[in-house]
C-alpha cells in the first residue's frame, strides 16, 4: 500500500474578482487556473515560477490564508479548501507558513521568546514553564543564542529575523511547512546559512515543505522534486535531477538556459534562450497552452488545445507540452519551426 501524501492538490482554481463598483471594467485574474501538486511525507516541493506565475497564491491556498475558487485541497487525507476558519483551527498544527519579509511578519511589540511561544499558547500546549523550555529549544535549533529571547525583532538582523520565524513555524512541529521565497530578500552569505537550516531542521523534524521561488539555484539546492509555474498553471513537474539533466517543457529550457552557471567552462557550448516579451497578464483570457504566444516553437494547436500535463516520456516526469513525445523527447527550442509564437532570441554563452 503506498503512503497517504502529506498535502493533495487537485484542480486547484483561485480567480479574483477585479473592477471597481462605481463602473469601472471589471475582470477575472485567473491567478492559480486548475493546479496538481502532492507532496509526500518528508518531501521538499520546489515551486518555481516568474514573478506573477501564481505561485505564491497557490502556497496562500495550500495554507489557507487564502480560500480556492474550486479545487481540493487535502492535507493528511482530510479535505480543508472549504473549511471555515474556526474549523480550520484544529489543522493550524499542522501547517505553518514562513514568510519572504521576515520583518513584517513578526510582531513588533513582543519580544522574540513571546513571538516562538505564542503558536504554543494559541493551541494551549502546556503551562507558561513548559512553553518557554520548549521555545528555547527550538530558538537553539535555528542556531540563535540565548540572550536572543528578550530582544524585539527591530534589534536583530535579516538572517536572525528569519530563523525567529522559523522556529515559530515549526515550533508546534507541523506535518507541513509552505516556504513563500524565504531567502529573496536576504545577503547572498546569509542565504546559504538559512537553507541549511532549513535542511538540517527538516531532516531532523521530518516535515514536508512547499517551497515558493524564483530563484532556480536556490530550488535546486534544496528540493527533492521540482514543479514549475507559468500563468497558474504547472508546465513541468519530476525530480531535481531530472529537471536539470532533462528538461522537456521548452519553458522550462528557456529559464534554465538563461540561468547563471557558476562553472564558464561548463557554459562555453550552451545557448542562451532569451524569450520575447514578458509574461501575458493573467487577467487576459488565454487559449490553448498558456506559454504559446512566447513559445518559440508553438504549432496551430497550442493555440487553441490546452495541452495536458502528462508523464509522456516517464510516469514520473509530467509535462504539458504538445511537441514533447515518448519516441522524441524534448523539443529543441533554439531552431523554431514556425512562427506561431514568440521569436527566442539565442546566445551562444562563450
Ligand atoms: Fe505550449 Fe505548444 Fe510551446 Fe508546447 S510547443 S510549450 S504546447 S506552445
């Protein structure tokens, strides 16, 4: 029997309304447009995506912050997309959310010992001693001193912020954690250190972890599985080393090949995928595949077809592409065919 998943997406839709009442243009931003995504125990899920690809609306969703348009959302097997708030009380053990700003997610007026305890007092876990040792506890496990605990979060510092949060997240020992870009807005030295927190943490603790970024070094460092986002929708989902050894979805090429490489030589013979134009508003209704009117190889079809994410060359590798073929592969996106789509403009590294 295969192992219940900690968190079950299936359909996932969120359109906001948008207009004014007093007889402006109204419309729908389909910002999450019909999401798949599970996760299983101990799994980190890196979500990645362009800036207004709907990813963090989907984490908001998945911890909801926020509630689905349509679409289920099952965590430990139990369905909360509907849920009210206070029902949702009870699964607020369970998921716990950090934030990119760690700043404006912590309250001002408490103290850091106050804010790690407060998940503890809210969910009525043991007398005022007990919470405090069991805050403690877990303020160390994040690497933070001891004298931290009477200090407001004004007198620490971006990467100590962070670990506050952190250790607020997972003080009540979720089963899942959504990690909404928690490193964007931190030093470069500072970012490694708060990853491998997070890594040692989750290996210690066993959680699982949706984690939100645009940034692809950073999915690679530390996911297991990989799903990437355009326009609400999944492109490609499979395993990180698959995604980087074999990336099929021609969105997927194109942002890989324009990521920065730390190794030149290892870039010397790679073209540069630059695609045309940004990212089609999400309030534009579009037809067929999302990615079409800059996808450099689009056909009649991804124009009007919707085509589906499938495990086309691989029951674990699902992309929805409809040039990708079991006998082919990925197609090769530096030689567009036609001219349906976008124009790439390719660079050649060296
Ligand atoms: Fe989408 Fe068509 Fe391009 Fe595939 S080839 S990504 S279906 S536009």
């Amino acid at each position: 029997m295969t192992e219940q998943p900690v968190l079950e997406v299936t359909g996932l839709v969120k359109h906001y309304q948008t207009g004014s009442r007093l007889g402006g243009a109204r419309s729908v931003v389909r910002a999450v447009d019909g999401v798949d995504l599970t996760i299983g125990r101990g799994e980190i899920l890196g979500l990645v995506g362009e800036s207004g690809s709907g990813k963090s609306t989907v984490g908001k969703c998945v911890s909801r912050l926020t509630t689905p348009t349509s679409g289920t959302v099952k965590l430990l097997g139990r369905d909360i997309s509907t849920l009210t708030r206070g029902q949702m009380r009870p699964f607020r053990n369970d998921v716990h959310v950090v934030f990119q700003d760690p700043f404006s997610s912590l309250n001002p007026r408490m103290t850091v010992g106050q804010i790690v305890m407060e998940p503890l007092r809210q969910h009525g876990h043991g007398n005022r001693r007990e919470r405090i040792g069991t805050a403690a506890e877990m303020l160390e496990r994040t690497g933070l001193s001891h004298d931290i605990r009477s200090r407001y979060p004004h007198e620490l510092s971006g990467g100590q912020r962070q670990r506050v949060a952190l250790a607020r997240a997972l003080v009540l020992g979720p089963s899942l954690v959504v990690a909404d870009e928690p490193v964007s807005a931190l030093d470069v030295s500072v970012q490694a250190s708060i990853l491998n927190v997070i890594l040692d943490l989750q290996a210690d603790m066993g959680f699982s972890c949706l984690f939100i970024t645009h940034d692809l070094s950073v999915v690679e460092f530390i996911s297991d599985r990989i799903a990437v986002m355009y326009l609400g929708k999944i492109m490609e989902t499979t395993t990180r080393g698959e995604l980087f050894r074999d990336p099929q979805h021609p969105y997927t090429q194109s942002l890989l090949s324009a990521a920065p490489v730390a190794d030149p030589a290892g870039v010397r013979n790679r073209d540069r995928i630059i695609l045309s134009g940004d990212l089609p508003s999400p309030s534009e209704p579009v037809t067929g595949c999302p990615f079409h009117s800059r996808c450099p190889i689009a056909i009649e079809k991804c124009v009007t077809d919707v085509p589906p994410l499938a495990g086309i060359t691989a029951p674990d590798h699902l992309t929805a592409c409809h040039l990708v073929t079991a006998e082919s592969g990925a197609p090769d996106i530096s030689a567009p065919i036609n001219s349906m789509g976008g124009t790439p403009s390719v660079h050649n590294a060296s």
